[in-house]
C-alpha cells in the first residue's frame, strides 16, 4: 500500500494542499474561530444526517398539542375565530386539569366579531337614532365584549400568551408595548449586569391587546433559521431595554412546573462589549446554552411526533383526560395558516411542534450541550481532515478527475 501511494502521489500537489490546509487553519483563527460558511453548511448537513441515522426518539408523553387544523377550521370557519369560541376553548382545557396553556398564537388587534366592538365603531348616523342610554346600556353587557370574556377565561388557570420581538428600528416602539413575564430572573455571578449579557437583541414587542392580556405570564415565539432555512438552536431567552425576557416553552414549562424564578449564569469573565451566558436554572435542573441564550433542540422526530387533540373537539367534548396534567399548547398544523417550518428531521413541521421539542427537552433535561471548546476542536479537526482527503484525492486523480470527486465528496456529506 505504501509503495502504491508513493508511486501514484504527486508529492508537489500534496505540499502544496497541505500548505493550504494550514492557511485555511490560521484563518480560521485569525478570524476568532468564527465557523465560515461554507464549512457551517457542511457541519449543518453532517449534523441532519446524524439525526435521520439517530432515528426517532421516545418523548415524554407529558406535552399535548390543541391543534386549530383543518377539521377545526371546517366546522368553525375561517381564522380568526370570534373570541367567545376560544373563551369556551380555554375553560374547557383548565377544567380538564392542564398544568399549563401556552399560546403559541398571538391577539394584537381587537376582535372585530365581538359585538361590543361593532357597537362602539357604529356608524353616527346610526347612533344618532339610537338613544344614548339604550346604547350605554347594550355596552355594558358583558358577554357582549367577546375580548373581555376571552381575557377573563385565560384568568382563570395557568395561562401564557405569546407575544414576538422585532429585532429592527422602525420608529414605532411605545414605552406601553412591554411583555409581563411572571417569573422573577436573576443572574449569576453577581458583578455580572444584565445589559453586559450577549442575548439577542430586540428592538420592540408586538404584544396582545389589553383585555386579552391576563395571563399569568408571556413569552415570545421568536425563532430564528440559519444559512439554509432550517431552525437548529433557538433562544430561551432574548434582550429588550437591558431586560432580558424568556420564551414562551421556558414560561409554560416554568409555569407547569411551579417554579417561581429562573437564574441565568453568565461567565465570571467579563468580555468586552458583552459576557456570554452559560445556562438556564430551572428549579433543579440546569439548562445549557450558547452564549446568546439558545439551546440546541434534541428534535425527537418529524411532525405529528407528540401527541395532537384537534381544537373543535375540545370545544365539544366534556371529558379531556389526555389534557390531565400535561403541558398544553394551542395552535395551529393547518397549511392555510402558514406556520409550517423546517427542522433536521422535516421540511414542513408545525411551529408549535417546535415548542413542544423545546418544553420536552427541558422535562428530560437533554437539549444537545454546546461547548464552545469542542466546537473549535471539531471545526479544526474537519478542516485539517476533510482537508487532507481532498489532498489526496487531487494528488492521486489530478485535477479534474480529482476536482469532480472533490464536488462529490461535498455533496454527500
């Protein structure tokens, strides 16, 4: 074997691959071990294929999805639902005994069916034919502010409302549009302040309007995909004003599990401009994170992995015992409203499954761990490796035939 590589290796095109190998080496730390993108993809695609060998793994079986799919949206209409409808939704999950109802959806805007809303938008024409108390007294009618029924339902149980940051300046932030989360934060070690930390920044929240927004706590939906569309980290936590906010799994799982606080840990070396989280306190269990708040989701399989009660049916039928004790979310499969997404394991998930992968990853305690430090020794190792065999393959194929075998070797990785 020796003799056979001596005698087919051009040794000129080895050094001289080798050389680059080392240059691509030293860039890549001159350039603070920042993964470029090319080699980000390749270690994106690797890490897809290692999900599919993986396979499915087994869930919790303690997170339930209120699914508004298809079968919902053809005997109740088109969304969005009047809001009396989700009242009677929301009652009905409490009654069968969740631990806590995340809405993976949001209610910025009032609800325009709720009768409450048509009276007070009333033409004047029609109003000055309409006595001024017999109109005061039909606004006085509760039942007929379909917000206001809605509200006082999500009141009544362990409810979060999501909400989403905007990440850009658009000059329209008010001092009035702040989330409520619940829980208090802290932060660990002590010298370290919240605005040093390096979550992702937002700008903005677009939260519910205020009848709406009774829950126990809020949480925001935002996720974020990478060079190729696919979402593989997503932030427990982000930054708003110096106020670090959290998501809305960490909050139904915080909520579910009667936990009253959560404590960051941040690193004890202060980095300029910012320091970088470590982790997440939940109670007992520890949560790693990237430096930007985010976890690597342990995805357990493709869509339809957890367990899915379509929203008509909850809304019909008396007795829920699949809801019992379980971590309950609402939203929505349905194609028509655009909530599909792409993970490692499929091309067109659910959002809330997402949320479901995340909250049961914080039940078992085993979203991936990032280490930073094995990040690095693995990048150098692949570029030095995946380097040496395209050396290789160019010195003992030539150039086209090796460039070719090069092209494959990318692509099926």
């Amino acid at each position: 074997m020796i003799e056979y590589l001596k005698l087919h290796i051009n040794l000129s095109s080895f050094l001289l691959g080798f050389i680059l190998i080392l240059i691509s080496c030293l860039g890549y730390y001159s350039f603070g071990n920042q993964k470029p993108v090319l080699l980000s993809a390749l270690d994106n695609r690797i890490m897809d294929t290692m999900f599919k060998i993986r396979g499915e793994q087994p869930i919790s079986d303690q997170v339930v999805i209120v699914d508004i799919d298809e079968k919902s949206l053809k005997k109740l209409g088109q969304w969005p639902w009047s809001r009396n409808i989700l009242a009677q939704i929301t009652q009905n999950i409490y009654k069968n005994g969740a631990r806590s109802l995340g809405f993976d959806i949001f209610f910025p805007e009032k609800d325009r069916t709720s009768p409450a809303y048509y009276f007070k938008n009333i033409d004047q024409s029609i109003a000055d034919q309409i006595p001024g108390t017999i109109l005061s007294k039909v606004l006085e009618n509760e039942s007929l502010d379909y917000d206001l029924l809605f509200g006082q339902a999500i009141s009544k149980g362990p409810s979060i409302l999501g909400y989403t940051f905007l990440p850009k300046k658009d000059k329209l932030k008010s001092d009035d549009e702040l989330p409520f989360p619940s829980g208090m934060i802290r932060l660990r070690p002590d010298h370290v302040k919240f605005e040093s930390l390096s979550l992702i920044p937002a700008y903005r929240a677009i939260i519910n309007t205020p009848a709406v927004a009774t829950a126990e706590s809020e949480g925001f939906l935002n996720v974020f995909v990478d060079e190729s569309g696919t979402i593989r980290q997503v932030p427990l936590m982000m930054i708003m004003d110096n106020i670090p906010y959290p998501s809305l799994a960490l909050e139904t799982f915080r909520i579910g599990m009667k936990i009253p606080s959560l404590t960051l840990h941040a690193s004890s070396k202060i980095k300029r401009p910012k320091t970088a989280l470590l982790g997440i306190h939940i109670g007992d269990r520890f949560i790693p994170t990237d430096s930007l708040g985010q976890i690597s989701v342990n995805y357990r399989g493709p869509e339809k992995t957890f367990r899915y009660i379509s929203a008509v049916d909850v809304l019909t039928m008396p007795s829920l015992p699949i809801i019992k004790n379980k971590f309950v979310l609402i939203g929505s499969s349905s194609t028509g409203l655009f909530d599909l997404r792409t993970t490692p394991f499929s091309r067109g998930i659910p959002g809330i499954e997402i949320n479901a992968n995340i909250i049961d990853n914080l039940i078992k305690s085993d979203p991936f761990t990032y280490d930073i430090f094995t990040e690095i020794g693995l990048t150098y190792t692949l570029v030095f490796g995946g380097g040496l065999i395209l050396c290789l393959i160019l010195s003992v194929l030539g150039p086209l035939a090796g460039g070719f075998g090069a092209i494959l070797f990318f692509l099926g990785a």
